[in-house]
C-alpha cells in the first residue's frame, strides 16, 4: 500500500507541485504559447528543481534546451537533477537476474543440504595431503572451493547480464559524448520559426553572465619575480557560453552523481544487488540451513 499509494500520503509535508512543459504550454493557441513560454524563467526560477528525464534526443532539441539555459542561468547545476531512462530498465534488470541466480542458489542448498559446512572438513584434508599440514592454506582452499561451486548460481545469468551492463556501458557512454561535443546551434526544432526566438532567449540568459568555467588567473608575483599575465580575450557569444556550460558544469555534475561509463555509484550497487544480499543475510543468520555449532567452523 506504502509502496503505491505513499505519494499521497504527506507526513506533515505540503505534496510536491510538478511543472510539466508539454502539458502546461499550450500547443496549438499560439498567441498562448508564446505568453507561456515568456512566462518560463518564473516556473523554474521558483522551481526547488528541474528533473531532466535523459534520452537520446534530449540534448538535440531546442525546446529543451531552452529550459535547461533557463535553469542553468537561475540555479546552476544545483537545481538540476538528471536522471537517464536507461537507468532504471537496467537497474531493474540486474536486479531480476540477482534474484534469479538466489533463487538458483537456493535450489542448490536443497539438493546439497549444508554443502558449505559439510564439505568444509573433506576438502580441508584433501588439502592437507596435497599442500601438507598447513592450517591457514586448509583454510583458503576449503573457503575458495565453497565458494566457487557457490558461484555456479551465475553461470545461467552471465549471458544476459554482458548484454544487459553492455546495454548500459554504450548508453552512458552516448550520453556524456553528447554532453562533451554539446551545440546548441546543432539542436533540431519542429517548427524552424521558432529557433530565432529560442535562441534569442538563451542569448539573453547567457549574456552579462560570468563565465565559471574559465581557469583562475596565476599570481602576477612569483618568488619574488614579476611574470608578465597573459590575458585571453573573454568569450562573448553567449551561445557558446552555453555550450560550455552543457560540456563543463554539467558533465562534471553529472558525472559526480551517477559516474562515468565504467564506474557504478556504490548505493546504485547496493540496491542492484540487494536480492543476493537479503538471501547471504538470511543464509548467515539461519547457520547455512544446519546447525549453528557446525556453521561456525
């Protein structure tokens, strides 16, 4: 019930309010429209945050865009929270295949009962008469056995896990080149007479603003000897502030919150593998299915 109906419940909170673009701009009244669209920097500059639901079109239209300069321009990546499309599906993915190979383990403790407590002392005397008596090694080859026959619960799943983390490397990948090669110019509009507005708009958002992306200065004084600064002429098309903004800021910010392609956040992994972690806590908790005493060595 929580888990459906818990968006409802408010807990001495007021409930969130939601500023939908494609339902709030009206579509076809265009006298509306563009009193709306002008009426844009107020939505989001009294917005707390903007969601931007990522999929590969999104950096391409100029409509988007717009809202994000317009965001970028009144809050900065602060107010910004991206969240790809391709994270939940494999997110939900890796859970389901983690769920499968438990739920394979667990079919391997009733057709072996207490195999990892009962073969413990069998191979450990294997080991003692191959590597001599040697407590610690009877140990590691007792425990890496174990758990090598345990890891047969993943062989059915490694298949469609290469595809489905393959799945995700080449989507994250595509999303931060988009980011890094980002061009507001490049960006496709369904009705061309609204790209000279559009980017009249960005133009006034970006223009007078700061650029943080720059490197700070060197110290005009260095050990005692005065180097000569080199001054770089400022960047003024606001557009391409813009764009640098998209490919520095934002990238980086990015980047901080989900990782670049070949990395996974640490509590993404968690929740990806809470099945297998719920089913080793129970599997502990309940002496490996046999008795406690015997568990324990």
């Amino acid at each position: 019930i929580v888990l459906i109906f818990g968006h409802e419940l408010p807990l001495g909170r007021s409930l969130p309010t939601c500023w939908l673009d494609r339902i709030c701009v009206h579509q076809t009244d265009m006298d509306k429209k563009k009193e709306q669209i002008n009426a844009l920097p107020v939505f989001v500059a009294q917005s707390s945050k903007m969601l931007v639901l990522w999929d590969q079109t999104y950096f391409e239209r100029l409509w988007c865009n717009l809202e994000l300069a317009t965001c970028a321009r009144y809050g900065g990546t602060d107010k910004v929270e991206l969240m790809p499309l391709w994270l939940a599906p494999w997110l939900l993915s890796t859970i389901l295949l983690d769920l499968s190979s438990a739920g394979i383990l667990e079919i391997m403790f009733h057709l072996f009962p207490n195999y990892s407590a009962a073969w413990m002392h069998d191979i450990s005397e294997m080991s003692e008469s191959i590597f001599g008596h040697n407590p610690a090694m009877e140990s590691f080859v007792s425990t890496f056995a174990v758990w090598m026959f345990s890891g047969i619960a993943y062989l059915p799943v490694s298949i469609p896990s290469f595809f489905c983390f393959r799945a995700k490397l080449l989507s994250h990948q595509l999303m931060l080149e988009q980011m890094s090669t980002f061009d507001v110019r490049a960006a496709r509009c369904t009705v061309a007479s609204d790209r000279a507005s559009i980017e009249e708009q960005v133009t006034a958002l970006f223009s007078g603003m700061e650029d943080k992306t720059a490197a700070p200065l060197p110290s005009a004084v260095d050990d005692g000897e005065v180097v000569l600064q080199r001054f770089e002429p400022l960047q003024e098309d606001p557009l391409v502030r813009f764009n640098a903004f998209i490919r520095g800021n934002l990238r980086e910010f990015v980047i901080s919150q989900i990782g670049d392609e070949l990395s996974v956040p640490y509590h993404i992994c968690l929740v990806a593998f809470l099945p297998m972690i719920f089913y080793s806590s129970v599997n502990v908790l309940g002496c490996d299915n046999g008795p406690c005493a015997s568990s324990a060595k």
